[in-house]
C-alpha cells in the first residue's frame, strides 16, 4: 500500500510533465494520421502552396483557439465582463489583467507550437507548400544551375509525376526537407529558450520564496478539487430539496446559500499581496471582518426573456 501511495505521490507531482508528454504523443499521432489518410498535394502551382500552407497552420490555429475554449482561467477573467468591465481590472490592476492575458494565451501556444515542429519536422507539408511558390527567389533558390525544365516541374516534384529525373528529383526533396526540419528545430529552440527565460523572469520576480510558491501552488490544486467535490454535494442537496418540494407539494425547508457579492468576489482572479497573507479570493472573502452573512434562500438565474435555454 505505501508503494502504490509513493508510486500515485510522483504521478501527481509528475502530472504536468505527463500532461504535456500525452499532448506530444498525440500530436505526432495526428499529424502521422493527417500525412497518410487525408494530404494529397495537387502538385499544381495554382494550389500548392495554399494548399500546403492550409494543412501546415489550419490545425495549428484550431488547437489555439481549443486552447483559448477550454481555458477555465479565461473564462473566469472574462465572464460578465460586458456588463461589468471592471471585473477585467480587479482593484485598479490593468497590468495584473494583461499579466494573466499573457499567461493564458502562452498556455494556449503550448499544442500549437507542437503541431507546427513536428509537421515541419516531419517535413510533409512544407515540401507541397514551397513547391508552389512562384516568387523568382525561391525558385532561383532550388532551380540554380540547373534546366527550364526545373522550374516548370518543381510543383510535380512532391508526386511521382514529375519528369525530372529521380536523382534531380530526390535532391529537391531533400532540400524541401532540410530546410522544414531547420525551421522545426527553430521553433523548438525558440519556445524553449523563451519558456526558460520566462520562468526565469517570472521566478526572479517572485513576491514569496520557493517553497511558499510551492505551497500556494498545492493549495490552489488541492482547493479547486475540493470546491469541484462541495459544488456537486451542494448542487446535488439543493435539487433533492427542491425536488421533494414540488413532489410533496409543500414549502421548501430554508437553504442558506451564498448570495451573489459572494459569487463574484470569490470568482474574480486573485494577485498575492505582501499585505495579506492569503492564497486565494476564497480565503480572502471567508477570513474578512467585514463578511455578508446574509445568506440567498431562493437562488435566481437571471435568463434572458425568462426563459431557460436548453
């Protein structure tokens, strides 16, 4: 029992190594399934390159905006910002709103620049979009020193219909490759010197010492678990009353609930402060003197035309 205890402990501590670990795992996956069952390139010099181009950064775009979709951190940034922009700028603080901006759409890059190193890497769809560039640079770039019939054949060349010969044809592939895998190891060397570098900045910068940084990262964890498990509990305790109301056709039995400035406070996005010794909006809003007791007994939805929408 203590190994399998020991053995959960690390998996926990390891999670988001392994998070991302599984997210590369299946970006490779993708992409090999994308290359094999569903690219054709035209090899045409009308459509080539939007057509490379379009399966190089259409699903690199898609995974950023599924990023940005399940990002919970956004959402409760941005939710009932329309009516309230002020909840963007909790207590004034516009950098601390870019500050998390920043944060959230870093995180969402995460599965984007993956697609992008491995397709480059990979070299599939590179090789399709640079062979239907018509530009002079580039075509004098691959077709230097050799005939006419390479610049009229370099959008044939990810096929087999291409009239070169397979040596001259194999030598252009090989270009293709090499200088997509150059720009893949570019990307990747790239996000990870800007990574280090910005948990350089963000650690040097730090307002707590490392093990209390550790410590307020484990209570955020261990709190959001435990709200998720009290929000079931509550959610679950509130039907059965409401329900055995109606059924029993008699009044509801009083069910404290937190009224909406509760809600709110506790939903906005919390920034440590030297002058208060806490880990989060929730702890802030429960330890206040000045705390609203006055609990909500009939929890209201405002819905729009007053109707719920399903």
């Amino acid at each position: 029992m203590d190994n399998f205890q020991t053995v959960l402990r690390f998996f926990m501590n390891q999670k988001a190594t392994i998070g991302y670990s599984f997210m590369a795992l299946l970006t490779i996956g993708g992409e090999r399934v994308f290359s094999m069952v569903s690219f054709q390139c035209p090899c045409n010099h009308d459509q080539n390159f939007a057509y490379g181009l379009t399966f190089l950064l259409g699903p690199a775009a898609v995974l950023l905006v599924m990023g940005l979709f399940f990002s919970t951190r956004l959402w409760r940034l941005y939710t009932g910002c329309c009516l309230n922009p002020m909840k963007l700028c909790p207590r004034g603080n516009c950098f601390g709103c870019l500050r998390v901006l920043m944060d959230i759409f870093t995180g969402a890059c995460v599965a984007p620049i993956m697609w992008l190193s491995v397709a480059l890497l990979n070299g599939t769809f590179y090789e399709c979009a640079v062979s239907g560039l018509d530009d002079n640079l580039v075509v004098d770039l691959f077709c230097k020193n050799k005939t006419i019939k390479c610049r009229e054949e370099l959008a044939r060349v990810p096929c087999d219909r291409s009239k070169l010969s397979s040596e001259e044809r194999m030598e252009l592939l090989l270009m293709f490759r090499a200088q997509s895998q150059i720009l893949g190891w570019c990307i990747v060397i790239t996000a990870s010197i800007v990574g280090l570098l910005g948990t350089c900045c963000t650690n040097c910068r730090s307002k707590v010492s490392f093990l209390q940084l550790t410590f307020w990262k484990r209570y955020v964890e261990k709190e959001k678990e435990r709200f998720d498990v009290f929000a079931v509990d509550y959610a679950t305790k509130l039907a059965e009353r409401n329900l055995q109301s109606f059924f029993e056709n008699k009044d509801p039995e009083p069910f404290p609930f937190p009224n909406h400035k509760a809600w709110e406070e506790i939903s906005s996005l919390y920034t440590f402060s030297r002058s208060e010794q806490y880990y989060s909006t929730l702890q802030r809003y429960v330890e206040r003197t000045d705390r609203d007791f006055t609990p909500e007994k009939r929890p209201v939805m405002e819905l729009e035309h007053g109707i719920e929408m399903s």
